[in-house]
C-alpha cells in the first residue's frame, strides 16, 4: 500500500482561504468598505436608528485589529528588510 503525497485542490484552496482571512491589510479594506459607506447613511439623519450603527459597531474593532496588527509587524521587524 502506497501512499500519495499529493496537495489535492480542496486543501489548496483552504490554505489559500486562511492567508486571505488572517491578512491584516484584507481586514482593514473590507472594514473600511464597511464604515465609509455607513457613515454617509448615518450621516444624512442621525436620529433614525439604523442597521449602519450595527455594522460599525461589528467593523470598527476589526479595522482596529487589523491595524494593530499590521504596526505591529512593521515593528517588530528589523530595519535591515525595510530598504
């Protein structure tokens, strides 16, 4: 009995799918795709209680992970990479 060391499709894809998750700088695009347009909503009558304040209260802290994680590479690595 023989067995295949082969990458099938399916695993290719999840592993692909985790990079694009655990990217910080995907998290803060699609959670500033998110507030902007909120905000012109929320901005045009803010005394109606909309769906847009559960949306910035679900992608504010996102964006802010995701900037705390990208500071912290851009620190934590050495400034020989960096030129």
């Amino acid at each position: 009995m023989k067995i295949a060391l082969t990458n099938k499709p399916e695993m290719k894809f999840l592993s692909l799918l985790k990079q694009f998750i655990t990217n910080p700088w995907i998290g803060a695009l699609a959670s500033l795709a998110i507030i902007i347009p909120s905000l012109y909503i929320i901005l045009d009558d803010v005394t109606v209680l909309r769906k847009e304040y559960i949306l910035l209260i679900i992608s504010f802290p996102i964006y802010l992970k995701s900037l705390k994680k990208i500071f912290d590479e851009i620190l934590d690595t050495p400034d020989d990479t960096l030129n």
